[in-house]
C-alpha cells in the first residue's frame, strides 16, 4: 500500500515538472526595437529563401499585382531576441523588419544620404558613403567591421541629444550575393547599431530603459535623439539610380 502511494506521489510529481513551461521574458531592449518596426510590410522569411535575389523576385510578384500602389515595402521575419533570421515559437520575440521598397511613388523621393554596399562576396564588399569613405573601396568584410563600428562612434556621438537624420544603409542584392555572407554583413551593422545606443543610454544618468521604453509605446518619434530606427534596404542598383533611392522593384505603368 505505502509503496503503491509512493509510486503515485512520484508519478504526480513528474507530471508536475512536466507541465511546468518557462517562459522567457522579452528584454526591453527586443520591446524597444520592436516599438520601433511597424511599418506595414508583405513578409517573407528570410530562412527559407534559397537565394538572396529571391527577394527581388518576391518584390516583384507583389508590385505587379498591386501596379496601382506605391511605395510597396517589403520585410522578413526576424528573431529580436536570439539575433536569429529563424522566427521564434514565441512571436513575442519576433519582428518584421522592413528591407525594401517597389513602385516608389514619383515626386517623394529625396537623394539618398546613406553607406552604399554592394558587389558583396563571401569575404569582401564595396562600400561608399561611410565616414571618410567617399568613393567605392573594396574592403574585406572585417575591415568592414572595424571601420563600421568606427563610423557609428563619430556619428552616434553626434546625435546624442540632438534630432539628425537616421542611420541609413543601402544593401545592394544585384549580383545575388551569398547568403551567409548577406546575413552576416545585415547583423553586424544592425546589432552593433543598437548595442551602441543601448550603452550609451546605460551611461546616461538622465535616463533610464523603461522611461525609453514607456516612450517607445507611446509615441517612438520621442526617441530620435537616443535610439531610432536604423534602415537597412535592399535594392537592385540599376532600379535606385533612377530614383534617388534604395530599390527592390521599379514604378509599375497601368
């Protein structure tokens, strides 16, 4: 009898512990950043995708159905939390990044003031328009890296306090550049971004997380002088001359 009811109280307690799920809880800072992304987007996962120009074909497909439409964005699935372009079970932690436009609407577009990088390979790229890189260099993706982190310290130091204009940086997928080069190159730039703002918010005495993030609920537009939105497009370069801009698909005609 004794040893019946032991086995039960050991069997209820393994059900118990089975039963129980941990869940994680979002950081502020994945609360902050998703606060920040709510652009309307058609979505795409980019895990899935075979190749990185497959993109620009998925552009397509939605600008050629909605001819009447401008400035289509397109964005994909991204985990916040585990840095991840694998969606996470729990979509509290995911967020719908947008990475490009189609059917750009004519007289809205201003020139763009942003870092330029394309011809990407699997461990080099040409980069314009960062910091005292005026003119295409070639750079190997680590030297990328280090000159990318320095950018952002002269820049960031700039902003802080102040309402400038966004980190902007265009990602050209033209020569279908490999993926985990791609990924690897979007991460870096976005993760460092935001790490750095993040640090220089713990530094500030004046302000705090969860004043930032109460703002970032509110009204995100709050934020330009501490942690904006950093834009990441992708486009197809013989499309962006033409207008100015970051491209994915041009101006459909009805």
């Amino acid at each position: 009898m004794i040893r019946g009811l032991k086995a039960l109280a050991l069997i209820g307690l393994i059900l118990g512990l089975l039963s129980c799920k941990t869940t994680k809880k979002v950081s502020p800072e994945t609360l902050i950043i998703k606060n920040l992304y709510t652009l309307p987007c058609y979505v795409f996962r980019m895990d899935t995708l075979k190749a990185i120009e497959s993109i620009g074909r998925f552009s397509d497909s939605i600008c050629y159905a909605n001819k009447e439409i401008e400035d289509i964005f397109v964005g994909f699935i991204y985990n916040l939390e585990y840095r991840s372009f694998i969606p996470a079970k729990d979509t509290s932690f995911n967020c719908t990044i947008p990475c490009g436009i189609g059917n750009p609407g004519h007289g809205k577009v201003t020139y763009w003031r942003g870092v330029n990088i394309y011809s990407i390979t699997a461990d080099s790229l040409t980069v314009q328009n960062m910091g005292k890189i005026y003119s295409p260099t070639r750079l190997s993706i680590n030297d990328f890296k280090s000159n990318y982190s320095s950018y952002l310290n002269i820049i960031l130091q700039k902003n802080i306090g102040y309402d400038v204009d966004p980190i902007r940086i265009n990602m050209d997928i033209s020569n279908n550049p490999p993926k985990e080069a791609f990924c690897e190159i979007f991460n870096f730039a976005f993760w460092t971004y935001f790490n750095k703002c993040f640090q220089n918010i713990s530094l500030d005495k004046n302000l705090n997380l969860e004043e930032v993030l109460n703002k970032s609920q509110s009204n995100p537009s709050l934020l330009i002088a501490t942690v904006d939105r950093i834009y990441i497009y992708f486009s197809r370069e013989s499309f962006g001359r033409e207008y100015g801009i970051p491209v994915l698909t041009p101006k459909q005609n009805n």
